[in-house]
C-alpha cells in the first residue's frame, strides 16, 4: 500500500503546483491570446439595466467602462436614468481605460497598437481623446499608459518607458514630469494619478522592500513618501478630499480596498465584501467624494479575462448596502461616474 500513499501524496503535490502556478499560466496565455466573449453575450440585459436605474435613483449620471461584451474590449456607457446601455467605440483593436474629462465634455482613452494587447502590457497603447458622444477621436500620444486628467489644466498625465509625462492639449506637446529610474523613486512607478498642488500618486516597484508600496510623489520637496509598504498594493487614486484609495493583495476575496484620509495617515479598510464577488480591482471615487465605483470578480482574476463586475457603495454606508451594477458573463472593467 506504499505505492498507493505515494500515489496519492504525489497528485497532491501536483495538483497544489498547478493550482499555484495557474495564475502565471493564464497571465501568460493571455499576453498572446485574445480572451474570447461568452456566447451570446446581449449588449444588456433587463436585470442589468434595472440595476441601472435602481443606482439612478440616487446619482444623477452616467457610467463609463470596457467590457468584451460586444466581442472585442471597447468602451461602454450606461444612462443611469433610463438604464440604456451603448457601446462608444467600435474600432477591430483593443480600447480601455475611458475617463471623463472633469467637465464631461471629453474621454480620454487607450487603444491597443496591435489588434490584441493584454492589459499588463504597458508599453502596447496610444492615448487618444474623443467627444463625449464618442466622436470625433484623436491621437494624443504614441506608446501611451494608465493616463489621467490634470487638475486645473488642459492637459493629460501619462507612462511611457518609466517616466511620467505630461501631455498639454491647449498648446500641445510632451513635458517629462519625473523619471522613474531618478530620486526619489529609484525604481518602476505605476498607476500615476495626478493630485493636489502637484502631487502624483503612485505605485512604486523595483527597490528595496522597505520602498515598495504606493505613495506619493512631491517633485518640488523632491520627496516620494509611502502610503502604503504592502508589496502588493496598486491601482492608488485620490478622493477629492484629498485622501488616497488603493487596493492590496488581503481580504476576503484575495484583495481588499484600503484608504488613508489624506497622506502620511493611518490605512484603513474601505471595502471588502463579504460575499463571493470579493475580489476587488479599478476602485474610482466619485467627483463629490460621495461614491466608490470598482469591479469585483468572484472567480478567476486575471484583468482581461475573468467575469469582472461593477459595483457602487455610497462611502461610509454599511457594505451590504453596495449596489451591483452589471450583470453580464463578460469582462467588465476600468470604470468611471460622471455625476450631472
């Protein structure tokens, strides 16, 4: 019976290697294959779009994302009056990442420079801006990542090879803000988000683990002060308080929102729902402080690929309380609230 314990001891170990290392292999599988929409994936269905409405009764607005609901990953907006859902974009590439420009007029957007792209590949996108209607689209910027909007000016901040930049659309033209690879940082930035008086939020990787994390960078102190030490946290944004949210690999669902009221304060615990859409990504707070958007998946989570979900919850209120707000075999992602 030697043999059959060994056997047995053997799948065992096998099977935990491959459930470890699945992750790496579906990463991997997914920077060269396209995920493919489910079949007979509808453009909305009546339960999404009275979720939709349910969330309308209490936010005036509209709901941007990318989802593969259409087949491809392209942008969507959802009327949070009517629940009518619209695709904007429609081009054979891949398109994510929309944002409203702050005075909603404009979206600011990645498009893929090869038909495929995988989300993680950072260097494989241009920035382009269209019309809120979704016309009128145009190249802002080559080899383009994670952009954002400026506050108090015309102009979009964004990666491009370890370095921040600034791309000004009143007078055109490209600024370098901060090289990555430079004091303070010294290593890879991520997820730039600009904030405050000049500030930029950021992911830090690549040096030593006691700067690792996500903070904040002051280029005129010439100081990067961290938030957060945890190695896994990323996806950092401000709230228009000027507090700071971001996401770490803990909780429920293998991730968990955190949230420091403003920087160098305590992290705490924004949200970690307790039921199976756990795993919590792309948190985004509303103009007024008042909201937290995000997508949760509750299995499989890879950023191109697994069924994410979007949800709201009215910041302070009990979590069951969190609004559900798409209901699709798709994958939903990357989403942004304009408020009316």
């Amino acid at each position: 019976m030697k043999w059959l314990a060994a056997a047995v001891l053997g799948l065992a170990i096998s099977g935990a290697a491959a459930w470890i290392a699945w992750p790496r292999v579906e990463r991997f599988t997914t920077y060269w294959l396209p995920p493919e929409a489910p079949a007979d994936t509808p453009l909305t269905t009546p339960e999404e779009q009275q979720a939709l409405r349910l969330f309308g009764r209490q936010v005036r607005g509209r709901l941007l994302w990318a989802s593969n609901r259409g087949g491809n990953h392209d942008l969507y907006e959802a009327d949070l009056q009517t629940g009518a859902v619209r695709a904007l974009t429609s081009d054979p590439h891949v398109e994510f990442f929309g944002r409203y420009s702050p005075d909603g007029t404009e979206i600011l957007y990645l498009r893929s420079r090869r038909p495929w792209v995988s989300f993680r590949e950072i260097d494989g996108w241009d920035l382009y801006v269209m019309r809120a209607d979704g016309t009128g689209a145009r190249l802002v910027a080559e080899q383009a990542y994670h952009p954002a909007w400026v506050p108090g000016r015309r102009a979009i901040s964004f990666l491009r090879d370890n370095r921040l930049m600034i791309a000004d659309l009143a007078g055109g033209g490209e600024v370098l803000w901060h090289d990555g690879a430079a004091e303070p940082t010294r290593g890879q930035i991520g997820d730039p988000e600009p904030g405050p008086e000049g500030l930029f939020a950021l992911s830090l990787r690549g040096v030593s683990r006691s700067r690792r994390g996500v903070g904040v960078l002051s280029r005129a102190e010439g100081r990067f002060d961290l938030v957060s030490d945890s190695p896994s946290a990323c996806h950092v944004g401000w709230t228009p308080s000027g507090g700071l949210v971001w996401v770490t690999a803990e909780g429920h669902g293998g991730t968990r929102i955190m949230h420091a009221r403003r920087p160098g304060a305590d992290a705490e615990v924004l949200i970690d729902l307790p039921g199976a859409y756990s795993h919590e990504y792309f948190p985004r707070v509303s103009s007024d402080g008042a909201w937290l958007i995000w997508g949760a998946a509750a299995d499989g989570h890879e950023h191109d690929r697994a069924d994410y979900e979007l949800f709201a919850w009215r910041i302070g209120a009990p979590w069951d309380q969190a609004h559900r707000l798409t209901y699709s075999a798709a994958n939903d992602q990357w989403p942004d609230l304009r408020l009316d």
